[in-house]
C-alpha cells in the first residue's frame, strides 16, 4: 500500500469492527476533517463519480470512472465529501455527498435562526448525497441516486418518517486500510456494482454483502486520496 502521508492516531476507532491506531492520513481528513477526497476503487483503481455532474440532477446514479478527464475535474466530480450524520447505536453514520453540483446557500434574512449553520457561523452548502432505494438490493431496484433529500424519486425517500434515512451510510475501516460502506435501511447489503463487475463506467449499486459482516471484500473497498496523491499510480497485491 502506498505509503506517503502516513501519521500515527492513538485511539482512534471509526466505525468498527476493526480498531486501528495508525493508518493512512485520508481516512482521517475524510472522516474526522470532513475534507474532500477521491474514492479509489481498491480491485481496478477506477474512482466513484456521480453520472451527472449538474447541480440540478437528482435522478441519476454513480458510476466507477478510470480516467479523470478535463470537465470532471473541473466540475469537482471525483471529490467526495463523508459527512458525519449522527449514529446507529454506538456506531457513527455519515452521509455521501458530492462536490459535484453543489450549491451555495443564500444569506440568510435578518432575523433568521442559525439553523443549518457550521461551527464557523457559516451557512452550509447543499451537497446532493448518494441515496439507496427502498427496495434494493433488488434485482429491479438496486440502483442508487446522487440528489438532495426532497430532491430524488419516491422510493429513494425514507421509509420510516424520516427522508434522510435512505442517505445514512455506516462507514467501516477495513484491515486492509480502506474504507466500506454499508447503508443502515439494509444492513445485510454494501455499496458495490451491477454484476460485481468493475471495468470502467460500471453502475454503483446496493448488492448483497457476501462477507457477512461490515468490512465487506476487496470488491467492494475504496481508499479515500487527497489531493497531493491523485497523481500517484496506485496499484495493489492481495495474496
């Protein structure tokens, strides 16, 4: 694994069942730092990119690309943000969101609450975030979609009262130092691809987590880049 940007962290465990106490510094700039970051796919070395870049697309999926061309990189469409969500037990969730298409908020009106405001006094922008379907991982609705909440179709919508339950993701550190998502509306499942395939411009979707439990495989495995290693060739030998 490559080795450079590596830091110690004592005592830090993200969302378990594996605690680690040093690891690669993206892991820490995606989860804790809340920093952009490419997610590489581990087996091919594609990365995640929502299919539509523009802001006002809400109704298409994520694919996994193996070249950054030009307007995806200028669009933002490699970059992740893991945002932090809340928790599912003892355990932290967080939400996907692209930094693709993102919207600037308008300044708030005089008088208005701080609702939706970072710790900076800052009003947050709206991010659309990688939604799973009611239904999935169903051979006709396995599919995911990149939209705000009050944005995507009916069944990416929550189920259970709250809409943002479909967008709520456990997010797991593998042994291998990569990271894995699990979507808290079908725990037995994980964020993977049609067909297991992951040849260039394979659909993302919601399969069926043979591993059994939430470190997932190789297959389904991202390593989170940061900017200073997007040109790096990253190449992996499992035995």
């Amino acid at each position: 694994m490559y080795t450079q940007e590596r830091a110690t962290m004592s005592n830090l465990v993200v969302g378990g069942p594996v605690a680690v106490n040093s690891y690669d510094n993206a892991i820490v700039a995606a989860l804790v730092e809340n920093r952009p970051v490419m997610l590489v796919h581990a087996f091919n070395g594609g990365y995640l990119r929502p299919v539509e870049l523009k802001e006002e697309s809400h109704d298409k999926g994520v694919k996994l690309a193996t070249a950054l061309d030009l307007a995806t990189k200028e669009a933002k469409g490699h970059l992740w943000y893991v945002t932090p969500a809340g928790f599912f037990g003892q355990r932290p969730l967080y939400v996907l969101e692209s930094a693709a298409g993102q919207v600037s908020p308008k300044p708030a009106a005089a008088g208005a609450g701080e609702t939706g405001r970072g710790d900076d006094g800052v009003p947050k922008p709206q991010r659309r975030r990688i939604t799973v379907h009611q239904d999935a991982p169903k051979s006709t609705a396995d599919g995911v979609q990149v939209g705000l909440p009050d944005k995507v179709g009916d069944k990416w919508r929550g189920k259970n009262g709250a809409p943002e339950d479909t967008q709520l993701w456990i997010v797991t550190v593998t042994p291998w130092g990569g990271i894995t998502f699990v979507p808290i509306t079908h725990p037995d499942t994980i964020l993977g691809f049609k067909d297991h395939a992951v040849a260039a411009d394979t659909e993302a979707r919601v399969t069926y987590n043979w591993g059994g439990d939430f470190t997932g495989t190789v297959i389904n495995t991202f390593y989170p880049r940061l900017p200073s290693e997007w040109d790096v060739p990253y190449h992996h030998v499992f035995t």
